[in-house]
C-alpha cells in the first residue's frame, strides 16, 4: 500500500502580510483529515518570525490529529532562527527524505498547493 503525503510549496516572501496564505493552505489540507504534511520552503526568499510561527503553528494542528508534519529545504539562516526552540520540527533536505520519514510503504505524493 502507497500511503499518499500532502506537500505544500511557500516560495517568494512569508512575512506578515502573506503569511495567513500559507496557514490556509495548511488548515485546509489538515481539515481534510490528512496525517502527512511535507512543507517545503526551498524556494522561499524571506522568512519572517510570523512565517516560522505559521510553521509552528502547522506542526501543533496536524499533531492534534496525530499526524506529522516535515519541513523541507529550511536553509541556514531560517534554521538558525528556530535554533531557540530546540528540535521541535523535523527538518530535511529534500523531498524524498520527507517521503521516507513519513511513508513507511512507498514513496508518493500530491502536490496540493505553490503560493
């Protein structure tokens, strides 16, 4: 069985005034009732402090559900940002290190957003 992970793509800016469109796309996909969420932020410019909230934020929601939520290309400066929080998100390099950390049985994915 091939378990399907949701994956958000934030590129361009998160800051405060579009932050709220990355929380609704992470609302949305956890109100669908889906337990497997891959955030990926390679492509993000800027990241500002509501931005790291909103990812945050993403990981206690689909945690109530008992889901997981993993973040994907947090580079340098946006890791060294979180550093103040501990471990509290899992973060990787790429996809496919996502996949494997959240499928056990395959390695598939739907793309459900770019913002």
């Amino acid at each position: 069985m091939v378990n399907n992970v949701d994956m958000i793509v934030a590129g361009g800016e998160c800051d405060i005034c579009s932050v709220q469109l990355l929380k609704d796309e992470i609302a949305e996909t956890i109100n669908e009732g889906n337990k497997k969420l891959i955030v990926d932020v390679k492509k993000l410019n800027y990241l500002d402090n509501s931005g790291l909230a909103a990812i945050l934020w993403a990981r206690h929601k689909i945690e109530e559900n008992d889901g997981r939520l993993v973040v994907v290309g947090l580079n340098g400066k946006f890791r060294r940002k979180l550093s103040s929080f501990g471990n509290l998100l899992s973060i990787v390099s790429s996809v496919r290190e996502a996949l494997g950390i959240l499928s056990k049985s395959g390695l598939s994915y739907k793309q459900t957003s770019n913002f």
